[in-house]
C-alpha cells in the first residue's frame, strides 16, 4: 500500500486561473481532508469528504470547492487563483467508525500562484 | 473558536538534555489533542495522541485541562528527535474530523 498519494507533485498556477488537485486514500479508508499548509504555517482545514459529500468545512471561501468519487478518491479546485493560494496543499485520509481513526497524510501538492 | 498556540517557533537543545515543547489549546468542548511530528523530507504523521496515554520513541504529553495545555516531553533527547513538531486538536470524538493545528516548533538537536 503506498499510503496516501496526491498528484501533481507541484504546480504553477497565475492569478485568476483555476486549479485542480487529485488525492486517492489509502487502501481502505474511506474519508477525505483536505489542508492548506502556508509557509511557516501548520496545515489549516479546508473542508472533508465522506460518502461523496461535504460534511464538514473550515474557514475558507466558495472558491475551494472539492468532490469525491465513488472509489473514495478526491479532488480539490480553486477558482480565481490570488497570490495567497500560494501553498502547500495536504490530503488526508481516515476511516469512518466508532473507534479512533487516524488521519494518515499525503506528501502534498505545492502551488505557486503568479 | 478552537484555536492552539505554539508559542516557540524554534527550540535548539543538546543531545542527552531534556526537551519540552509547548502546546496551549482554546475550546470550550472536550477536545482530542494529538501530537504530529514532520522529519526531514518526510511526510506528516501521527507521534501521539492524549487518549492512548502512550509514550512513543521516549515522548510523552499529558492532557492538563484546567491549564489548557497538552505539552510534549521527552526526558533525554536524541539527534533523530530533529523536526518540526504539531499540536492538533480535534473536536470530534476518534479524531476523524478536521483538525485544528498550532503553528508548528522546529526543534534541533545539536551533538
């Protein structure tokens, strides 16, 4: 199992564009975050998928937006790219249940906004 | 709000010397605070978290609610210790919702 994967590695991005990253979980979770890592900063919660929907979301503007598909795998977009989008993008994935149930994270995506 | 609060960027000590990294936490509910550790080129991954009361590669945290604190420890430290360090809280029971990170310590340990 090569854990939690995300693609691209790194990207390039201009001011007003938009932008979509890819997350697939690992092998038998079922549950997507994603986190936006600015420089010098911890990881900050965007929002979490589960069962193809958005359950919970953190303080960020409609312009993040995301979706999950039925294999669990996960897209976030961003429209209307400002220089502050600047970051490191993290996934994470966990299993719903009654016990505890760790976030495993993925390398992540750096985006550069010019 | 929840929000926590690392209040060292960095901590240098030498090896063998104790280690305490500050952890402050605001949340008026019964949070789940977990300990992240970052090596070297490496991704972020789970040292601990409150509810285990284990001890991992030496590291400790106590839950102290009345401080709001949820302080890191470790007695003796090693050069392989070197890292960035994250306090996280989750509001949720087990975990699994997102979590609230503090800004991170970069702790090195010198020879």
């Amino acid at each position: 199992d090569a854990g939690v994967t995300q693609s691209p590695t790194h990207l390039i991005k201009t001011r007003g564009q938009q932008v979509t990253l890819r997350c697939s979980p690992k092998s038998g979770h079922d549950t997507v975050s994603w986190y936006q890592q600015a420089l010098g900063q911890g990881p900050q919660f965007i929002f979490q998928y589960y069962e193809e929907e958005e359950r919970q979301r953190g303080n960020f503007p409609d312009r993040f937006s995301g979706h999950q598909f039925p294999n669990y795998s996960s897209e976030l977009n961003v429209n209307a790219l400002l220089l502050g989008d600047s970051a490191l993008y993290l996934c994470a994935s966990s299993a719903q249940g009654p016990s505890y149930n760790e976030q495993f994270f993925g390398p992540g995506t750096r985006l550069t906004v010019l | 709000a929840q929000r926590v609060t690392q209040p060292e960027k960095l901590l240098s000590v030498f090896k063998g010397a104790p280690v305490e990294l500050k952890c402050n936490y605001s949340y008026s509910g019964s949070p789940e605070l977990f300990w992240y550790v970052q090596y070297s080129r490496q991704r972020l991954q789970l040292l601990l978290r409150h509810i285990s009361r284990e001890s991992i590669k030496g590291f400790t945290a106590d839950l102290n609610k009345g401080e709001t604190s949820f302080h890191l420890k470790k007695p003796f430290a090693q050069e392989e210790d070197s890292a960035m360090y994250y306090c996280a809280l989750g509001m949720k029971r087990g975990g699994a919702d997102g979590l609230t990170f503090g800004k991170g310590t970069h702790l090195i340990i010198q020879p």
